[in-house]
C-alpha cells in the first residue's frame, strides 16, 4: 500500500472539507456571498436610515454650538 498517496488523498479530502464547513458556517451567519464564491467580503460602515442620520445630524450641531459657546465664553473671559 502506498502510504504516501494515501495521506496526500487524506489530506486533499481535509481541504476540501474545510472549505466546505467553512462556506457551511457563512450561510448560517447570513454571509451568503462569502459561501457562494469563496472571496470574503470587505468589511464596510453600516448603512444608516433616514432617521438615524438626522438624529447624528442634530447631535453634531449641539456638540458644535456647544463647543462654540464654550470657546467663547473662554475666550471672552481670558482677556
């Protein structure tokens, strides 16, 4: 018996296995693209509502009216 083939064979089966578990495993965490053609999919900023964005939106122009006001009065009082 040859015991090299034998374990190139084996060892071929386990690759094959692997990616098989491993496309397995990307369907079931809805990643459907990774299990379809093997290429990982970049990772990327989550997509936002309409309302999520709005509601950034209007903490940015408290933070900044905030920081405004701060560096006034800091200013103002300083000279």
């Amino acid at each position: 018996m040859d015991f090299y083939n034998a374990i190139r064979e084996l060892v071929e089966e386990k690759r094959r296995l692997d990616r098989l578990i491993a496309a397995l495993e990307a369907v079931n965490n809805g990643d459907s693209h990774t299990a379809l053609d093997g290429v990982t999919s970049r990772r990327g900023r989550k997509a936002m509502s309409e309302a999520e964005r709005r509601e950034v939106s209007d903490r940015m122009k408290r933070y900044w009216a905030n920081r405004r006001s701060a560096g006034s009065a800091s200013s103002s009082s300083s000279s």
